[in-house]
C-alpha cells in the first residue's frame, strides 16, 4: 500500500520558517520515506508510542515529528531541532 502524508498547519509555518538548506533536505526525507520508510538514513522511530507519535531525521540537526494516523497514513506535525523533539 502507499503511503499518505498530510499536513497540519503547524508543519507548514515550521517549513516557512527553516533555511533553503534545510528546505531541501526536508523534502528529499519526505521523499525517501514515501519510499522506504524504513531507509537507514532517515533514522524512522518511536517517541511515544502511547500517542503513535514518529521522527524521521533531516539532515544533522532537525527531525520531522508526525502521527500515525492508519498503518500507511501518517500527519505531519512539526520540524523540529533535535532539542525540542527530545522534549515531547
């Protein structure tokens, strides 16, 4: 089956609000998990599994926080520094 992304209005005015640099790394990890979501370089794991909450990695600093919403349907949430997805 395919995987789903969508979006919450949160994700969209952190993807404003990051570099080009990021930007880009951002889209190509979407990509990459559209694909493979279990791709070694994307780092795809738990937070909190209470709340079916993920994070895939972009690039050293910054990861994508999102919820699963079926098995192949996730809600994106945030992007985030490693900082602020430590603290959910």
């Amino acid at each position: 089956m395919k995987t789903r992304l969508s979006e919450t209005p949160g994700f969209r005015r952190d993807v404003k609000k990051i570099s080009a640099e990021v930007h880009k790394r951002l889209e190509k990890s979407l990509n990459q998990f559209l694909l493979d979501r279990n791709h070694p370089g994307l780092h795809f794991e738990v937070i909190k599994k209470s709340r079916n909450l993920y994070s895939i990695r972009v690039g050293r600093n910054h990861r994508v926080i999102m919820k699963e919403e079926a098995p192949d349907s996730y809600i994106l949430l945030r992007v985030a520094v490693h900082d602020v997805y430590q603290r959910l």
